[in-house]
C-alpha cells in the first residue's frame, strides 16, 4: 500500500483527449427535431422540450414565466390535482422554467410507465387550460414571495444591476412591480402559449436508457402536435441605453450587509473572446481559489463569498462581481475587487497559478459531461446557440493553450475600470 505524504502537493496533470458524444437525431412527422442520448444504465429517461418562449419574446411583464408555469396546472382533460397524482403514481416527476430566452418543460419517468405517463405531458404541452382560480392562486404567491425577496439586498442588487447595464426598456433590464402581477389575465397566458408553443418553434432532447420504441411513442403523442403563432413573430430590434450613472447606490437604511455587483454588457458564446474570458473570468472571480476569493475571504476577511461570472444571453451577454459585505467595509472591499482587476491587466498570471485553473476548469468539464443526463444539459446549452461539439472541442483547446500574455490582453480590453457598472444595495 503506498502512503501518501500530505505535505506536498501532487503533481497536476492535464486531460490529454476527450471523447464527445455526438447525439442522434430524428425528426417527428411533424417536423420537431428530436436528439436521442443513449448512454443510461439505469432504466429511467429525461424528456425536455425546449421553446424560444423566454421573456425576451413577452409584450407583457412575467407573461413568459407565468405561463410556463401554468402549464401543468390544468388541460382540457386533467386538472391540475390529477396531474399531479398520477405522475407521482408512476413515480415520475414532471418540472417547468423559463428564464430570459427559453422556456422548459422537464420530464421525468421509468421506460416501462411511458405509456401512461407521455399521454399526460402530451397534454401539458398541447392543451393547457390555463384556469382562473389556479392562476390567481399562483399570483398571489408570486406576489407575497417578491414582496418578501425585495427586502433583501441580494435581490434587490441582482434585479437593479440588469436594469444598470441593460437599460428599463430592454428586454434583459425591463423590472416588474408588485402591481404587475395584478395585471396578467388568464388571456396573456392563452396567446402568449398560441405564439410561441408550437412545434416549429421546439426541439426535444432525451437522455438516458432509450426504448427501441421512443420514437413510434413521441410521434404518437406529439408527431401530429401542429400549429402555427397567431402573429408573426418579428425580430425584436432595441438598443441597449444603460443608466447614464456607472455608480448607483441604492439605499437600505435596515440592511446590515451591502450587495455589491460590478460589470458590464458583453457578448454571447458565439463570440470569438467567449471562451477565453471564461478561463481569464476563473482566475478573478470564477472558482474557490479565485484571486477576488483569496484576497476579499481569506486575507480580509470581508465577506464569506465573493464570486464573478461571464453569462451568455441569446440577444446579448455580460460579466459581473458579485458579494455581500459588512456595510463597514463595503468601500474597503470595493476597493479590493478594483485592484484585482489592476493587476490581471498589468501583470501575467503565473504559469503555476494558470496550471491549477486550467486543472481545475477541464475536471469541472469532465463532470459536465459525466452521464447521459449531464450530457443533455450540455447539449442543450449548445443546441440554443445553433452550435455543436465543435464548441466544446475549442473549449478544451482554449483551456489547455490559451497563454498568460492573451488573458492579459483580454483583462486590458475588456475590463476596463472605465466601462464597469457599479451596483450598492445598503448603507
């Protein structure tokens, strides 16, 4: 047995090759294009339907999530109790979400309940009902639940820092009110779901143990799903107009944490710098290990956690900081996090410092991709975009080659003190 000695470091050594996986993919009589990941042991199976039905397409405030939401809450043949009980019947679990781009709806089941369980989701997904008194249930918890989250600084900084650097009538900055929710009517939900529910408008994804019948299945129950928008659905054509102000402070006499995010509008992962800000992004904020972690945490001992991250939106993207901090430190820390970004623009990262990042980033990596399940959620982050593996194989490529004098030059262009947007919820 060989006894490790805990005193030195082990030696750090890179992933040389990776396999990915390339899905198969069929299409439904009725066009939907289906992507098959068939690699489970255990026989059980995820089924997502994904729809560009994002709040970026709604009129209306909250109406993309709203009626996301209500989809399982009644159709023209269950209600929602008897939804509710018969998947859990058969040991299934059915979930739906939606965020700035895309709705969801997650389906969960053993191979051998399919048959009884693919007919209800087939009338989730074709036939919602949308009733009155279950919406208005719905709203009203929506509505106690934001009351409540608007007290807290954290959200109250996550919401107004999208407002700060998209602008309040961009789709990605545009903020809702307690009056809002009072405004959705059972109508908003119906058209919103006739525009953008529809079969040319959906891709499935299923992973795990796949039946030699899945496909006879979808096409049974989904292959005759038509239907078409009641209007056409132009592209939307705005322009981003950020807060004239790079440095809001929004007052919370009560707190006694101050919420801080600082960053700025970017790009999504179509663009060519994406990838690479995203290891330049590890090294500031993006990992325990981080710079902004083991200066703010560890040496100051400002805040428990401090963390950034670069976000890729379908219209759009940005990068932010993100903490909480004693409110009389806050400055202190501020301060902190603007000399981080100091030094990654005057100093190369050390080879030694770059070798655990690029460890570190390639196992995460791996673990995104371990199972079928794991596998589909990364097809999907893809699939949205019109890419395919040829992105992660880049990926991997930057991550093991991308140079110290690049990541310098990325932090020279595009972390400028200058362009940030700064965002204080306290004291």
């Amino acid at each position: 047995m060989i006894k490790l000695n805990r005193n030195i470091q082990p030696d750090i050594n890179l992933v040389d090759k990776i396999d990915f996986f390339e899905p198969e993919v069929v299409k439904l009589n009725n066009g939907i294009p289906v992507y098959l990941i068939d690699t489970g042991i255990q026989d059980i199976i995820k089924i997502e339907f994904l729809f560009n039905a994002g709040s970026w397409y709604q009129d209306k405030l909250m109406v993309a999530k709203f009626t996301n939401k209500m989809l399982k809450e009644g159709t023209e043949s269950y209600t929602s109790e008897e939804i509710a009980e018969k998947i859990d019947y058969y040991g299934a679990h059915l979930e739906t979400s939606a965020d700035k781009d895309m709705a969801y709806i997650s389906f969960y089941s053993l191979n051998k309940h399919l048959d009884n369980t693919l007919p209800i989701i087939g009338e989730v997904i074709k036939c919602p009902v949308f009733p009155d008194n279950d919406l208005e249930i719905y709203k009203q918890n929506r509505k106690q639940e934001f009351i409540i989250n608007n007290k807290k600084v954290r959200y109250l900084a996550r919401r107004k820092f999208n407002e700060l650097i998209f602008g309040k009538n961009y789709p990605y900055g545009r903020l809702f009110d307690e009056d809002d929710f009072d405004r959705i009517k059972r109508d908003d939900l119906i058209n919103f779901f006739k525009d953008f529910y529809y079969p040319e408008n959906c891709k499935i994804i299923i992973a795990g143990k796949i039946r030699k019948d899945m496909v006879n299945l979808l096409n049974r129950y989904f292959g005759g799903y038509n239907g078409s928008p009641q209007k056409i659905n132009k592209k939307k054509i705005i322009t981003i107009e950020p807060n004239i102000s790079r440095r809001v402070h929004v007052k919370k006499d009560d707190a006694i944490q101050s919420a801080i995010r600082i960053g700025k509008v970017l790009f999504n992962k179509k663009h060519p710098d994406f990838l690479k800000l995203l290891v330049l992004n590890t090294v500031l904020g993006g990992y325990f290990g981080s710079r902004l972690m083991t200066n703010i945490r560890e040496e100051k001992g400002y805040t428990y956690g401090i963390g950034s991250a670069v976000v890729s939106l379908h219209n759009s993207g940005y990068f932010f900081i993100t903490s909480e901090i004693g409110n009389k430190v806050t400055q202190k820390a501020i301060n902190e996090i603007y000399y981080e970004i100091k030094v990654l623009k005057e100093k190369k990262i050390p080879e030694s410092e770059l070798d655990i990042v690029r460890n570190y980033m390639l196992g995460s990596f791996l673990r995104s991709m371990d199972g079928a399940f794991a596998l589909s959620d990364n097809l999907k982050g893809i699939l949205e975009y019109g890419l395919d593996n040829s992105y992660n194989r880049n990926f991997i490529e930057i991550i093991k080659n991308i140079s110290a004098e690049e990541l310098r030059n990325l932090a020279q262009k595009y972390l400028d003190e200058n362009s940030l947007f700064e965002m204080k919820v306290g004291k």
